[in-house]
C-alpha cells in the first residue's frame, strides 16, 4: 500500500501505486507553476533576440541588440534608477516607520488593536484604487494643497505629480501610505516572538533601553528584518499599478518605473522583442539581487525568508 | 527605568515613551499615561484614514466642488453620484466579475496547493526539495515580469478575453506562497495521526481529505483569505486579458472610469470609495486570517 | 490620452430627443443638397440623394450576418448617434445584427491590439488612419476594400480618404477630418488689449506677454498628455520648412535639420515666456487643459475640431465659454518656407477588419451617408468628410475649421498617428522634453533621429 511508502523517516523505494500518488498530487500545481510562470520567461529570452512587434512572424532576428538598446536608452536607465530610489527610500525610511509603528504597537495599552487594524488597513485596499484617490488628492488644485493654503502653509504646496524633481517623491509617498502596514505587521510578530526572558534578563543586567534595542531586539529581529527588506526590494523592482494609476511615468519619463517602461514599449508601442528584453533584464535584477541576498544575508534564515513571504 | 518588572511588551516600546509607573495611579494618572500613545496612534491612523475620508465625502459632493476645496464635508450633499452607479448595471457586473474571478481563483489555487504541500511535506521521495525549491523560487517571478511572454502565451492559448486567462496565471502565481504557508502547517501535524489512519485502513488520499484538510482549516482560510485579497486587487494580468468592458474586474473598471471621467472627480472618488467597500468589509471579518497568514512565516523564522 | 474625437463632447443636441436630431438631419440634407457645393471642393450636389439608398435596400433572404464593430464614443452625443445609425441599419437588414463595443480611447487601443495578435480583428473599428493603420495592413489584420468601395468612394472629400489608403489600397473609411488651430477667449484677449488675432508666431509670442501682463493665463497645454504640445511642435517645423521638408524628414527618418531645430527654438521661445497653466506638466487633456479654457481660466489652447466640445463638457457650468469662444488659424512664421494655409490635421475613420463580410463594408457606406453624416455636423461630433454635408455645419468657429480643410494645400497627419505606434511615442517623448526644458530643440531633432534609425 502506498502508506507504507509514505511519511517514514527515510527514503525508501516506492511502489508504483505511491510514485502515481506523488506525481497526480503535485501534477497539477507543477504544471501550473511550469506552464504559466516559468515557461514565459524562458518564451522572453527568445522574443528578446528580435525586432518583433508582436504581430508579423518571428523573422528579424538581431542577437542581443534589444539589450545594447536599453542599455544606451537613458530612458531605460532612467526607469531603473527610479526603481533604486524608490528601493533606497524604503530602506532609509519605510523600513524604520515600520519597525517603529511595530514597536509602538507591541505595547500593552487600551486601543491598539484597533490602530492595528487601522495601520494595516491600506494593504487591503488595491493599488489601482490607491493610485487614483491620492492622484486627486495631490493634483495642483486638490485637496492637500487646498489644505496647506487653508492654514496658511502656501510654501509647502506643490504641483505634487507634475514638478520633475518632486513626483517620485510622491509617488513613494504613495507606496509608503500603501504598504508601511505590511512591513509593521511581519515586524510586530517577529516582536512577539522573542522570547520575554531575554528582554527580562537584559534589563535586570542593567541594560538601557536603547542598548536594550540595539544589542537585543534588534539583533533578535534579524530574520524578520530581513525578510521585510528582501520583500521590499524585490515589490520596489516590479512596481507597475500605481505607476499605471497615477503618472503613466511622466512627466517626461520622470516617473518611469522598469514594468512601466517594459509596458510602455512593449505593448503600448508594440515593440515586443525589446519589451521582452526589458522582462529578462528585470528577471535578472531580481534573481540576482536575490542570490546574493540570500547567500550573504539571508543565508541563515533561508527557511525564514522563503516561509514568510506571503505577499 | 532599568531594574523594574514591568510587562514584557512595554519593555519593547524602547523608542517610544512608555507609560511608567502602571500602580497607585488614579485613573486620570492612567488616563494621563496612554496619552502620548493615543496621540501617536491618532496622529498615524490620520494618515491612513483621512485620504479615505475625502474619499467618502467627496463623493456625495456636486461636481466641480471637489477641486479647489479644502473642505472634508459638501455644502450641499448630492447623492446622485453614488446612487448613479449603485443602480448602473455595469457596477454590479465588474462587482460580479471580481468575485466570480476571486473564486475561481482561490479554488484553483488552493486545490492544486494543498496537494502539492501535502505531498512535499509528508512523502518522502528523491527530488522533493529540488521541487519545492523550484516553488519557491517562484517568489522571485513576479507577475509583471511575465507578464509580455504570458500574454503571448495566453493568446496562443486562446484565452485572451476568457475568465480562465487571469484565473489560471493568477493560481500558477499564487502558487508558490500558498504552498509555501501550507508545508510547515501540514508538517506540524503529529505522525501519530497518521499511523492511526493508516491501521484504521485509510488510504493515502483518505489521511488527507479525511484527517489532514479538516485540521488545517485555519491554514486553508489563510491562504484562501490571501488569494481572494490578491485576486480582488489585481490590475495588470486583468487589465491585459480583458479587453471587453463586460468581462471586467472592479480595479479595470474604476481605471477606465477614472480616464473617461476625468473631471468629474466626485463621481471618480464615489467609484473608488464602492470599489473599496468590499474589500474593507472582508478585512474587517477576516483580519485575523490575513495577519496571520502573513506573519506565518516570520513566526517560524 | 483623448483625442481624436475623443467623444467627450457634450453637446446640446444630446439634450434634444432623438426624433428631432433626425427630423433635423432631413431638412439638413436637403438644405445642403442646395448650399454647400462651394465649401466642398469635389462637391457634387446630386450625389447626396442616391447615398441615402443603402439604408432603403432591403435584403429579406440573406443569410444571418453579424458585425463586430468597435468604436470609442463613450459620451454623448457620439454613441447615441452611432447606436441609432446601427438599429437603423439593422431594421432595414433584418439579417444584420450588429454587435457594438464601446471602449475608453486608452483601453480600446490595449484591446485592438490584444486582437490583433489574437488574428481576430473586429470586422469595424475606430481608426485614424497613417502609421498605426499601416502597419495592421502589414499584419494582414484589415480588408483591402478598394474596390468594394469604389462605387461611392467620390462621396468621400478625398484628401481625407487618403489617410485611409496604404499602399494605394483602401483599408478604411473616414468620417470626421478637421484640423488643429487656435481657440481663444475673446473676453480675455480683448481684456488684454488685444485686439486682432495673430496673423504671426512673433505676433502670437506679443500677445502672450500681453495676457502675462493683464495677470491672465495666455496658453493652456496638456503636458501629460504630451501630443497637444507635440501638435504646436509640428505645425512650427512645418511653418518653417514646409510640407516638403516635412515630409521628407519622416520618410527618411533624418530629422537633423534647420527646419526641425528651426521649429523647436520657436517653441521654446513661447516656453520661456513660462504661458501654460500652473501644473501643465502632469494636465491631461480634458481636466487640465480643455477645462481651463471652458472656465475662462486660460486665454488659448492649439488643438483640434473636438475643441469646443470638451470644453463645454468639462467646464463647471457645462457650458464652455460660450460666444466668447472663438478661433483663428496657426500663425505663419516670418522667413518660414511654409505656406500659411498648411496645416497639421487629421481625424477619425473605420477601419475594415481582415474577415468582415460584405455586409460590414455596406453598413460603413450607410454611415457616411448624409442621413448619418449630418447628425455627424449638426451635433458637433465632428467633421463629417462626406461630400456635400458641409451646410450642416453651423458654428461659426467649426465653419473656419472647415473652411481652413478646403483651402489647404498640404495637411500633416498628426505626427502621432502618420508614424508607426512606436515612432509616435518617441515624437512626443522628444517634444515633450521641450515643455519640461529637459532638451534643447537640437537634442529633439537628434532623439527623433535615434528613434527612427532603430526601426
């Protein structure tokens, strides 16, 4: 019987009947997962290799010239040092209010959960909706700059989506709003899973609470941490639905992000060959990115990565 | 502040004040302690709630008061706005589509998910980490990377304009996070339990839709939680599948509203505010499911 | 992006019943029969009345045919007439159902092309003819309709139907052709002591430094849109260099030329002078740019015949400016070669899907008949290019428009649309830079360039 095949410490030899099991149970999210996502970027690689606009056949071969293209396109470089802002920003600052707002709400006091579900409410609400609500919000004539010269604050307001120097600010102000509740959220269970008695025994050390912060928690939290900088560079890398909702990457490309940028060529004009070496080159940020987080950071946890993504 | 016993939790809220000396406070001195806290707390959950706030109310506002007004309240409340698309047939088609598509999609997804975890986290057999590895790696194929060669392949496959066309890739991309949540959990269940099945003659199959699915039901409602959030949400997979306006998903439809209307911002921000409404609904039933879900992981880390 | 039609055009007629229109379309018909030969120049009165017939043969036997057609009137008036039309057609043809699919602008372009690559092209479909028609025909996406068309194809204003051939080979048909131009605010120009339209880009740049000083917003521009700005860019090149050099820089894709850095100078010379509405780089078209000018809030906006109509639809009162409104034709350029009556223009057609039946071909002749073509005018929806429906025509501004359309001797394309969906991008892509000063006139001309040597 297949039982006796299964869930024994080690590997055995399986019977026919257990070999069938195996394969009709994992047969249909394999072929899924195959057909659907990996195949498609294998399919890339070799659109990649053409000057194709997705309608005529396959015939204008030209080796590897979608990829110098991008290269010399500073539209292209443009794009991906958005995408390295937007990175840095989280870094710098999403990560921080989070770990902070997670810190704050692993206090016992009347009312946290309900900021809890406040906080984390955003996350919920798509990206699309949230696109477009702060899109009217900070038009030139909307609401927070009808706030600010209501109180008198008429230096602060700007044309928030169209001055060049000012829209990927928003705009990350916007994936902040969107995505902070997340982050805090994987931080505030990491809090609580460090174990009280370390806390306790600290601080009956005479550790200061900083010190308690810096050599305790924070070193505790690693895995979390981690895994929350390693999900937010990799959604950093993709953004595309807010982009989409808000500035379609102007002005003048200031705004690009790399899935806008590959949507905009590929599909908006039809230049699929190069579109498609905009996926793989995006495809190999991320799958680098990943390998030498994982090998150099992550290589400890690898387990908790992995497990907590959960999107 | 070092050599007290206080709660654990408040330990933690090193870069935030703390509220100190919890005993022999009145209740004002109580009262007193949590301010600072509250007024964080009211001070970010402003951020979150006042955009949604305008939201709301600028919906019930006449067009053309909704630019240029600082006021979170109309002068004079118009219903019309929501009202006009509350009784337009297309609404309810695009609510219809998005809940159609989301359950597709969480069947899909946890079907074929829970089989494969199950297998990969209870049989034992050369290549099983070679394969979850391959899952796993799928956290790394984000949809929007695919999303030009998919959308060749979903043509060749002729499911553009088809349901099946986002329901299927939307499965296949959720694939990897579900079984990833649902292998520790089918782990963690005892072998005892099994070795009873198997004496009390059940089948490998049977162990697992008799014993296994019904004891992992917080599991399966986390992922189904996290697949109908995601699927409710999508943008890019529906917004290249659909192209006729019958087929599509409440996120299409408030993009195409919001481009064909675009001054007429109070009736783009009652849309956007019915669009929200069920989604906020089912994380206020299901928040726990979501949260956990996503913490499942860090947990074990 | 909206443009073209762009089917925002509320209009008062939409607030008239539908029997009206077409009692009002009738006694159009024959008022034009009589009066418009001399604003049409190929205009042959007696060709209206048989161009009716179509809707009149019935075909009781025929098989059961259906018509996919797809088209972007997602606003009055524009759908109510098409919807009309169709259940005109069909109650005639009781074996025809015709099966409409109404799209937003951006969505309909994601969805043609989603069908294209499927090789399932709707058997009709909104077109503006050039490049991005061109290169469906190379797909082998459309139907050659020359000849099924040649029997009434002189109904059509010719130079028009001519953005629909491709390889001498007819794919499509329009039904609206204007071109692009002024359209001022008399209260506000006068309110700025100015009395006379400009008749020169000098005199125009003169004027905005009028309207500065009255403390009014001389030009209102839809930046994120790009294509109005690249629209101004266009007709500056042309003004400069002519047709000829116009042309000939989009065929050889050399666009390194005195003419192309020529034009862009001129139009930083208007950027400098900082003219546009506060937040034009992130305005769209109809919130940012038509709206400032439906409520009086700019002093002028280039664009094309759907002008008025989006201003009203877009304006707090609905509208528009009203008789205040009003237009005059791009300036000549001192020293340009150009002539003054040039113009950048283009329109809205369908195109013919490579598997529409026959029946598909005969509904698009029955759409530009004058019965069709005259609610086309009286409503404001647009030009129409059918030949002798000129007198239904009545605003006095949408006259000019028309008037401009006959006298001149080269029109452009819009640039946008002449070239491949690609190359069109990267025309407003390089322009654009203009208006947000990131480049020089030289680096657009150089950008352009670039862009067309990789095709």
């Amino acid at each position: 019987m297949s039982i006796k095949a299964v869930a024994v410490p080690k590997p055995r030899r399986h019977t026919w009947s257990g070999r069938a099991t195996i394969l009709l149970f994992l047969a249909p999210a394999l072929l899924l997962y195959l057909v659907l996502v990996l195949l498609p970027i294998v399919q890339a690689v070799y659109y990649s290799l053409f000057n194709w606009n997705g309608l005529q056949p396959l015939t204008n071969f030209i080796g590897l010239q979608n990829y110098v293209d991008a290269f010399n396109s500073t539209l292209f470089t443009g794009a991906l040092s958005h995408n390295l802002m937007v990175v840095g920003l989280s870094l710098a600052i999403q990560i921080p209010m989070a770990l902070g707002l997670a810190m704050f709400l692993s206090q016992r006091f009347p009312g946290r959960t309900l900021f809890r579900v406040v906080f984390f409410l955003p996350y919920v609400i798509s990206e699309v909706v949230t696109g477009i609500l702060f899109y009217l919000l900070l038009q030139p004539d909307g609401a927070v700059n009808n706030i600010l010269w209501s109180v008198g604050l008429d230096g602060l307001t700007r044309d928030w989506w169209g001055d060049l120097s000012v829209v990927m600010i928003t705009m990350f102000f916007v994936i902040s709003w969107k995505y902070f509740g997340f982050h805090m959220i994987l931080l505030l269970a990491g809090l609580q899973n460090i174990p009280k008695e370390v806390m306790e025994a600290a601080l009956i050390d005479g550790c200061g609470k900083w010190q308690a912060f810096r050599h305790i928690t924070v070193p505790l939290l690693g895995p979390t941490l981690r895994v929350s900088i390693f999900l937010s560079v990799i959604g950093a890398l993709q953004l595309f639905d807010i982009v989409y909702a808000t500035t379609r990457g102007g002005p003048v490309h200031q705004s690009d992000t790399l899935a806008y940028y590959m949507y905009d060529f590929g599909l908006k004009r039809q230049e699929m060959g190069f579109g498609s070496a905009i996926a793989v080159l995006m495809f190999l940020i991320c799958f680098g990115f990943a390998l030498i987080y994982q090998r150099f950071v992550l290589s400890r946890d690898v387990d908790g990565a992995t497990t907590s993504y959960v999107g | 502040m070092t050599a007290t016993t206080k709660p654990f939790d408040d330990t933690q809220g090193l870069a935030i004040a703390v509220p100190k000396k919890h005993k022999k406070q009145t209740k004002f001195g109580v009262f007193l302690s949590y301010l600072p806290l509250w007024l964080i707390g009211i001070a970010v959950s402003s951020v979150i709630v006042v955009p949604l706030a305008y939201a709301v109310f600028d919906g019930f506002k006449e067009q053309g008061q909704v630019a240029g007004n600082a006021a979170l309240l109309p002068e004079k409340w118009i219903f019309s706005n929501y009202g006009d698309l509350i009784t337009s047939p297309v609404f309810w088609r695009q609510v219809l589509n998005s809940v159609v598509i989301g359950l597709l999609t969480v069947g899909l997804v946890v079907v074929c998910a829970s089989l494969a975890a199950f297998v990969l986290a209870r049989l034992k057999f050369r290549g099983r980490e070679v394969v979850y590895t391959l899952f796993t790696l799928g956290l790394l194929f984000p949809a929007a990377v695919a999303i030009l060669p998919l959308f060749i392949l979903l043509r060749t496959l002729g499911l553009t304009n088809n349901p099946l066309g986002v329901v299927l890739p939307q499965a296949a991309f959720s694939m990897p996070m579900t079984i990833i949540i649902l292998r520790p959990f089918f782990q963690s269940i005892p072998p005892e339990l099994e070795d009873a099945a198997k004496i009390d003659g059940c089948s490998t199959f049977g162990f697992f839709w008799r014993i296994l699915l019904p004891l992992s039901k917080p599991a399966l409602a986390t992922v189904s939680v996290l697949a109908i959030v995601g699927s409710w949400n999508a943008f890019f997979i529906p917004l290249l599948v659909f192209g006729n306006a019958d087929q599509w998903t409440l996120p299409l439809g408030v993009m195409n509203f919001s481009t064909e209307h675009t001054s007429n911002w109070a009736s783009i921000l009652a849309f956007t505010t019915l669009s929200m409404i069920p989604a906020v609904l089912f994380y206020m039933v299901a928040e726990r499911q979501i949260v956990s879900g996503l913490t499942a992981g860090s947990v074990k880390g | 992006m909206t443009r073209g039609v762009s089917m925002k055009e509320e209009v008062i007629v939409n607030l008239v019943p539908k029997r009206l229109i077409a009692g009002a379309a009738v006694l159009a018909l024959v008022a034009s029969a009589c009066s418009s030969a001399a604003a049409t120049p190929t205009a042959a009165p007696s060709v209206a009345a048989p161009s009716v017939a179509p809707v009149v043969t019935v075909a009781p036997t025929a098989a059961p045919v259906t018509i996919e057609w797809w088209h972007i009137s997602t606003g009055e008036p524009g759908k109510s007439i098409w919807q009309s039309a169709a259940d005109a057609y069909t109650a005639a043809h009781p074996n025809v159902k015709i099966n409409i699919t109404i799209l937003e602008n951006e969505a309909f372009k994601s969805k043609l092309q989603t069908s294209m690559q499927a090789g399932t092209p709707p058997d009709l479909f909104q077109s503006w003819g050039g490049g991005t028609m061109a290169s469906q025909a190379d797909a082998g996406m459309l139907k050659d309709i020359t000849a099924a068309v040649a029997p009434w194809a002189s109904t059509i204003d010719p130079g028009s139907l001519g953005i629909y051939s491709y390889k001498s080979k007819q794919y499509g048909i329009p039904w609206d052709m204007g071109m692009i131009g002024f359209w001022y605010n008399k209260a506000l120009f006068t309110k700025a002591g100015i009395t006379a339209t400009p008749k020169t880009w000098d005199e125009l740049l003169t004027d905005v430094d009028k309207l500065k000083a009255a403390g009014i917003t001389p030009y209102a521009i839809a930046g994120k849109d790009e294509w109005p700005g690249m629209h101004l860019w266009t007709y500056l090149v042309l003004r400069n260099g002519g047709g000829d050099a116009l042309t000939q820089m989009v065929q050889t894709g050399n666009w390194n030329t005195d003419a192309c850095i020529a034009g862009g100078t001129a139009v930083k010379a208007l950027v400098d002078k900082k003219p546009f509405q506060t937040g034009f780089l992130s305005a769209v078209y109809d919130k940012g740019e038509a709206a400032a000018m439906g409520n009086g809030q700019a002093a002028m906006e280039l664009m094309g015949q759907w002008a008025p109509g989006v201003e009203q639809s877009n304006s707090t009162s609905g509208k528009g400016i009203g008789a205040n409104l009003g237009y005059f034709a791009f300036p000549s350029v001192t020293g340009g070669k150009g002539g003054a009556t040039d113009a950048v223009g283009g329109g809205n057609g369908i195109a013919v899907g490579k598997n529409a039946p026959a029946e598909a071909i005969d509904f698009l002749h029955y759409l530009n008949s004058p019965a069709v073509a005259n609610q086309i005018n009286l409503a404001n929806m647009g030009l129409s290019t059918t030949v002798g429906t000129a007198g239904t025509v009545t605003d006095p501004n949408l006259q000019m428009v028309l008037a401009g359309r006959a006298q001149a001797k080269f029109v452009q394309l819009y640039l946008d649309q002449a070239t491949s969906p690609a190359m069109g991008a990267s025309i407003n892509d390089a322009t654009a830079g203009l208006f947000a000063g990131t480049s020089t006139p030289t680096q657009v001309c150089q950008a352009i360039t670039t862009a067309a040597a990789k095709k």
